[in-house]
C-alpha cells in the first residue's frame, strides 16, 4: 500500500515545526546569557538571567540567575536554590553573599573559591513574585502571598525553565535552601511528586530551616542561656512566657497576666547587646548596619576571613544600573533592590504549619532528604531541627545507618552527622552561622558535595 501525498507533508510540516522549536529554544537562552558582570574576574563557565512568567494574566514574573558548572556541565546536575525570609532574595543572599561564583568588593567582584558550581548547575531564583527583581504587575498579590502560591508559582516556573534549557530538562535535579526555605523547599518538592511533574527530583536540602513553630522556636531562649547571652532570671521568664504555640501569645499563669513574649525578649536583647548577631552568636557584626538589621529569618553573617559587610556591598552592586543592564533586570514597581523584600506582606500564619510531616512524605517517596545546622545559629538553633528529625525518623521508623559521630573537612572536626535508613540525614556544621555556607564555606562545600554524591560525609584520618 503506498502512503498517503498528505502523511509525507505531515511528516514535513512536523520535522519544521521541531526545528522551529529548537530554534526558539535555541534563542531564548542565548538572549538570557550573561556576557560578563561589570569588574567581572574572566570566568570559563556560563551565566544566564532573566524573567520568566508565571501567570500571564497578571502579569506575574520570576527572575532567576542560572550558573553552569565550572567544569563539564553537561555531566552535572541541576540545583535549585531558595533563600528564606519569607521575602528574601536568593540572589542576593544564595549567590552574592554564599555560595555563587563571586562576592562583590567596591567596584569589582571577587571570585568566589567554594562556590557550589563547582559541582552542580546553579539555578538561584527571586521568589515570590515581589522579592528583589521578580515582580507582579497587579499589586495587591503582594499582600496575599502564601506558601501555597509561592509553591505553585515556582513548580510553573521549573517547568518553563526546562522549556527554556531543554539540555538539562533529564538531569538529576535537587532542591535546596534555608531558613524559610524549611518551607518553600519541601513543600516545592511535594508539589512536583503529587503533580507528576516531568522533572527528575532526586533530593533536598535544607539549613537550618523552620519545620515546626514549636520546636524550632522554642529552642532559642536554651540556646541563647547556654551560651552565656542572657541571664538565668531571663531564661527562666522566656520559657514560662515564650511558648511559642502561636505566633503571638499572652498568657495567664496563676491567675496573673504575664509580660508579653515580646517584652521578655526585649529585656534579653538588652542584655546580649545591639553588637551580637543572633544568626551568628560568636562573630562580629558589620557596624554599618547593626541597627538596621533585618527582622526576617535570615540575616547575612560573616567569619574570619569573610567581608562582614558583604551584605551591603551586595546592596550598592545589585542596585548599579550597568549591573542591572548586565543582569537583564528591571525594577518594576520599587524604587530599588534590597535582600529583603519591603513590598511582600507575607501571610504570618503560614509560619505555624509544620513540614515536618511534608519531609516524611516525600522519604516516603524515596526523595532523599537532608537537614544541616550552622550551630551558632540562635534564631533556628540545631537543637531543634535536630530533635525533629531524630522524631520523624522514629515516626518512619528508619534504622540508624550512620549513628551519631564527627565528620571532617580535611584534618579538622567539621561537624557531626547521622543518618537515618539511608534516605533521611542530620548534619552540623561546625563554627557555622544561620547561612552556613557564608561563614564555612570550605565545610558547606563538602557537605553539598557529598548530599549530590549520595556518599556519607567524610570519616577522620
């Protein structure tokens, strides 16, 4: 039987159309490339920004800075990145101030050593829509911004993007971030499980992030006291006072109203100092902006060696109109960038629903699932991501694989471990602030590494 003149022209018109596709796709991600940044240092791998929307009827966008790896990309996998706040840039905080490829110093950037694409494809992104770059040009989503639209909004971005970048669409995927991200991280990972979304989720990430309200809250005032910030008198009220069961409490003990929690914390911050960095108890503080601190989840730290005003060298760069012009981005509806958002009016009451119980789905799911702990970080101390994953593990009922013991970077103690029915992790990393990967870049490294590598943390010599 011969075929039909029709199927030939269809098999044409199909072989047109794919080409055409590819070369869309082709011309997308070459008009997001980044040529170079201003005081740029010569680099050999690719950068790439841009928008990407994710609704379109009202007009919502979401930007993002892609880095390739710097050696064979090709063979590597693709990270996502979410910094926390809720409100707070990943660009900002993830790429410029952590791990990305370069800090800013004055008028020029320097290369980053420890950063993450040394191992992975970095894909940072600005989310929700209202936070750094992204936007949304109907307004008032910002004063309605919760964990469920921000998951949605970045599983349809994830999709997009993979239009976008079709080469790495099959690549081994994982998800990380911090603080918040405790929220935006899993829940972002049950969304893509529960869709059946065509991504290849291998794992996550996430430091010390907020699981539950209770716990992680309710484990500062011990933290705090046991360092010697504050005073037996003042631990004693914030644990009769502060139990964190709701966002804001009033209590009544024996009949008599009790300070508010607020009023008790005011009263230990006086006695730490305005010159202590709560998301770092054991380092200095960049004295420009201590009293501006910001009162979200995350904060930028420093150790050392490291620039402690990284944070606003980031601010001043970020905010450059030839940076801006490099980065393909644009201020819609602010007046300029910041690390956190000051439009965002995010729904506090997301912060009291726990998920912890999202981890154990998605282990369930045969999803690996890590948790790691700066452990001088007094806001979301390791006491408390610690306790729920040693509970959610007894929960599963997984068996201890790896028990309890140090893990090293090189000849030193970099923290300790522990791993539960090789699926679900536990680290610390030693010296390490609330963004581990700033104040111990070298140990943030080799725990990345080893999380992408499926490999157990490093032994001592």
């Amino acid at each position: 039987m011969q075929p039909q003149p029709w199927t030939f022209f269809l098999k044409i018109f199909a072989t047109v159309t794919l080409i055409q596709t590819l070369l869309n796709q082709y011309s997308i991600s070459e008009a997001s490339k980044i040529t170079s940044f201003p005081g740029q240092p010569q680099v050999k791998f690719q950068q790439y920004s841009g928008y990407i929307e994710v609704d379109e009827s009202q007009k919502r966008a979401l930007f993002y800075y892609f880095v390739e790896a710097e050696t064979d990309p090709a063979s590597k996998p693709v990270v996502l990145w979410l910094n926390g706040g809720p409100g707070c840039s990943s660009i900002g905080a993830g790429a410029f101030c952590e791990h990305g490829p370069f800090k800013p110093s004055g008028n020029i950037l320097l290369k980053n050593d420890y950063s993450w694409n040394k191992v992975a494809n970095i894909i940072y992104l600005e989310s929700p829509a209202g936070v750094g770059f992204s936007y949304s040009a109907n307004q008032s989503f910002y004063t309605e911004v919760n964990d469920e639209k921000t998951a949605q909004d970045n599983l349809v971005f994830l999709k997009r993007w993979f239009v976008q970048f079709p080469k790495y669409k099959n690549r081994e995927f994982f998800i990380t971030g911090e603080s918040y991200g405790g929220h935006y991280v899993p829940q972002l990972a049950q969304l893509i499980v529960q869709s059946k979304a065509d991504i290849n989720l291998k794992g996550i990430a996430i430091g010390n992030p907020l699981l539950e309200f209770d716990t992680d809250f309710n484990s500062r005032a011990e933290f705090i006291w046991s360092h010697g910030l504050i005073s037996d008198s003042t631990y004693e009220l914030a644990t009769k006072v502060c139990n964190y069961s709701t966002y804001r409490r009033q209590v009544q003990v024996h009949g008599k109203v009790q300070p508010d929690c607020s009023e008790v914390w005011r009263k230990a911050s006086k006695e730490m100092s305005s010159y202590i960095d709560t998301y770092d108890v054991t380092l200095d503080v960049c004295l420009s902006s201590v009293f501006a601190q910001s009162a979200m989840l995350n904060k930028l730290e420093d150790k050392g060696k490291i620039d402690v005003c990284v944070e606003d060298e980031t601010i001043k760069y970020l905010n450059r109109k030839d940076v801006q012009k490099a980065f393909h981005a644009e201020l819609i509806g602010v007046t300029q960038w910041t690390v956190c958002s000051d439009v965002v009016k995010y729904d506090v009451r997301n912060l009291e629903v726990p998920t912890i119980h999202v981890l154990g789905a998605l282990v369930k799911s045969g999803i690996q699932v890590l948790v790691y702990s700066g452990d001088q970080d007094s806001v979301l101390p390791l006491t408390g991501s610690r306790t729920l994953v040693t509970g959610l593990a007894k929960e599963l009922k997984l068996n201890e694989t790896v028990p309890y013991r140090a893990w090293f970077e090189g000849k030193q103690v970099a923290g300790w471990t522990q791993v539960h029915g090789d699926i679900l992790s536990y680290a610390t990393i030693r010296g390490a602030s609330h963004e581990a990967p700033f104040s111990q870049p070298e140990r943030s490294l080799v725990l990345f590494y080893s999380f992408l590598a499926g490999k157990p943390l490093p032994e001592g010599f």
